[in-house]
C-alpha cells in the first residue's frame, strides 16, 4: 500500500491518469536532509510557510533575511532564524507546535525545496521538525534576485482587513505572475506550494472570488489532493516592488470542466478559490526583488 500519499493525493492523481508517475516520484521524498540540501540551505534568504488559524483558515505568509536565513540542525530538524512580524495573520498561532507546510524557493537559480512537517516559534525563531522533504522542478518560476539590503529605505508596517477585494488589489492580482497556496489534508498535514505564469493567469471574476489554470507539474497532486479532501487553503501575492503582501484565506474548488479549462492556454484544469478573509500587510520586508525574466515555461495568456 502507497503510504507516501493520503488519499486524496491518490484520488486526483488516479482521475488525471498520472498514479504511475506520482509513484516514480514519491521516490524523490525524504525524511532526512542530505548534504546537498543542506548546502543549498545555506545561501537562502526567502521562505514561505502555510498553516491553520485557531478557526481553520489556512494562510500563507512568507520571511526573509540574510544568508543561511535556515539552518540544519540534525538529520530531521532545521531552524529559520527569525520569527513571524508582530502583524503577521500567523504570527501567534505557531507560539504552539502545529503542522506546517514550508517552501524553499531560489528565485534567482529557480530552485525550490518543499519541507512538510511540525514547527513552532521560540526566542523569535522557528524550530521545524521535517516529515517530507523533496525538491521540485523549475517550471514557471520567474528569475529574480535580491537588492543589496542597504538600498532599501525603512518604511512604517501598516495592515488592512477585510472580506472583499478592494479596487486596488484586484489589480495587484491581475498583474501578478506568481503566488504561493497553501493547503492542508482531512488529516491536517499542511503544504506550501509555488505557482507562477504569463502576468494575467490569475483571473479576478469578482471582489470574493479568483480563478487561476493549474499546469503541468510532477504529477504528485500535493495541492489538489489536499483540495480534493479538504478545500480551507490560502493564498499570498508578494508585492516585489515595494515589499508589501496580500494574503488570503477560504476554500478552494477543483474545476474539471475541459470546456473551462480551455479559456486559459496551457491549463490541464481550473482552480476556483472562494475568499473568506483578506489581509494585507504593507512594507512587510525590508528586502525588494529586481531584474524580472518570466519562465521560459509559462503558457501564453
């Protein structure tokens, strides 16, 4: 019996054919850093991480620093030296250990690391116990590398809350090429996953709903198959220019309609998300991002 994957990974990748590929590549899943991860660890200064609120609402958020930002501490453990910003919509859930789902990403060599486990903040860093741990291929990353810190003028944290998408964040969503989702199992085993396209991918059909193409990848379903057994999932929309993030929480539905599907180019199926909550937190990172090169992989819009 496959334990690797829960049932709902196992459902969707046997209703899109790809059971004997997620097979093949549920080899690449680990318990334990490997060398090389280790090494790769030490250069990162970007991470993005998912969990559930005291209510149930998944929500992603994401941390940033110096070099080394992660650091392993033994064969299953890792620490992320810095904590959540006072702000942060997770900021106070994980002062308790709770089922996280993290992602690693390089955008500058399109590199990304996925690490499921347990984590919690101490003494304003987080201390992660991995589950799985594996790597992911560099389709629909776009290339972008970090400005010297020193460039950056500190600027006041505000945050904005509400139900609905304002005018303003619409248009940040539109124009967006990338974001990050977060989702969890019946069994509360979280992820954090990358998506990216041509800017225009994410379609915004009202103030409380988004729809966005899901393409080709590893044929695993870690999203999908959590959104097949449980549709609480998050969004975040970094804003690369000034820093600041949007981050939304509700529940997600798979579209499996071929008709649907073929209004956005390249998509094997549709994603619709239903917004529960908005959050946005402005000058969320003294870091900024330039030099922007769209993945060779990203379908036309």
């Amino acid at each position: 019996m496959n334990t690797v994957y829960h049932e709902g990974e196992l459902t969707v990748q046997s209703l899109t054919g790809e059971g004997a590929i997620a097979t093949q590549n549920a080899k690449m899943i680990s318990s334990h850093f490997s060398k090389g991860i280790i090494n790769f660890l030490k250069s990162q200064q970007f991470a993005v991480l998912s969990s559930t609120d005291r209510t149930g609402n998944v929500w992603v958020t994401f941390v940033t620093g110096e070099p080394g930002l992660a650091e392993v501490l033994d064969e299953q453990r890792m620490v992320i030296r810095t904590g959540l910003i006072e702000d942060d919509p997770l900021a106070s859930e994980l002062e308790e250990q709770k089922q996280i789902g993290l992602l690693i990403i390089d955008t500058n060599r399109r590199i990304r690391l996925r690490i499921n486990g347990i984590a919690r903040i101490e003494n304003e860093q987080l201390t992660v116990t991995a589950h799985q741990i594996y790597g992911n291929c560099p389709k629909y990353i776009q290339k972008r590398s970090f400005h010297p810190e020193k460039d950056v003028i500190r600027r006041l944290k505000s945050e904005q809350r509400s139900q609905v998408l304002n005018q303003r964040q619409q248009e940040w969503i539109t124009h967006a090429d990338t974001f990050y989702i977060g989702s969890v199992s019946d069994g509360g085993q979280m992820d954090a996953s990358h998506r990216g396209g041509n800017p225009g991918f994410v379609q915004v059909v009202n103030e409380k709903t988004l729809v966005f193409p899901d393409y080709f990848g590893n044929s695993m379903y870690n999203t999908l198959g959590n959104i097949y057994s449980n549709p609480s999932s998050g969004l975040l929309f970094i804003d690369y220019d000034h820093g600041h993030s949007l981050h939304l929480a509700g529940k997600s539905e798979i579209i499996w309609d071929e008709k649907a599907s073929a209004a956005f180019p390249g998509a094997e199926r549709l994603v619709r998300f239903e917004i529960n909550e908005v959050f946005q937190l402005d000058n969320a990172t003294e870091l900024r991002w330039e030099d922007t090169e769209l993945s060779p992989y990203n379908p036309k819009v």
